[in-house]
C-alpha cells in the first residue's frame, strides 16, 4: 500500500482529518495518539518525518518572512488548534547567524524538531546556503519539557 493510502488509515483510526481546514479544531489526544503509535512501529525517524510535513497542512506565508517571524507564526497557529493555553514556540537571537527556539509543548521532541527543521528549511535567510538544526544538550525527551533547539546558518 503506498504511504498516501497508509497514511490515510492511520488518520481516521484516529479520527482525525487528511486536511485541517482554518479554524477547524481536532482533538489534540488524537494527534498525540497517533504520533505515539507512529514512534511505536515506525521509530522517532518516522515522528521526525512527520513534523517536517506540517508546513503542507497551513497556507505558510510566500513572501521572503524571517525564520524568527515564521516561528511566530507557528507559535499563532499551534495557539488556535491547542485549545487551554498550554505551550508555546518563542526563538531568541544567539547571534547574527544563530537563533535558539523554545519549544514548549506536548509533542514528541522528534516531531518538534521536524517542525523546526521544515520551517528553517523554507525560511533560511536568503544569503543562507544551508541551515542546521541541532538539540541543545538540554533537551529532555519528555514531551511536557521545554525542548530548545539551535537553529544555525
């Protein structure tokens, strides 16, 4: 079965949609349901790969926007579908080739660090000729930690 199709099972065994349409609210267990289930049979390479993919469920800004703006934006986002105020995405200048993002969530470390990576792959500044993304030592793999991540080009 190619994975389009394996893909769509495993989102209505979790009752959630092939696309997330604006304004339309799913129930955040199911989602941390299925990336549990994805870490279990497919490792956190597969969570990883998913979190890289999210930036296809938004209508993401086209216009050259900062990376530190797009994880604004992700941060406004994740507030409309996260209903209860919990967590946030906050970056924070190290230097002129450097930013730190704080993720404060209830996702797997693997999927935010897709997320992350996906955004900074899309909005590198422009001068950029790649861009890396790294866990600081202070990561903790418990999904109710603060997870920081380097982002560097």
């Amino acid at each position: 079965m190619p994975v389009s199709q394996q893909a769509g099972v495993l989102l209505r065994r979790h009752n959630l949609p092939e696309k997330v349409l604006p304004g339309q609210w799913v129930p955040l267990s199911a989602w941390l349901n299925l990336l549990e289930e994805l870490s279990g049979s497919g490792g956190e390479q597969t969570v990883y790969s998913v979190g890289l993919r999210v930036l296809e469920q938004k209508c993401w800004p086209t216009s050259a926007i900062s990376l530190a703006e797009a994880v604004k934006q992700l941060n406004r986002t994740y507030g409309e579908r996260v209903r209860g105020g919990y967590g946030y995405y906050r970056t924070e200048s190290q230097s002129p080739h450097r930013l730190l993002v704080e993720c404060l969530t209830p996702f797997p470390a693997a999927f935010d660090l897709g997320v992350i990576t996906g955004l900074a792959r899309r909005y590198k500044p422009a001068e950029a000729l790649r861009v890396r993304v790294e866990t600081q030592a202070s990561l903790v793999v418990s999904p109710t930690a603060v997870k920081r991540l380097l982002v560097s080009w």
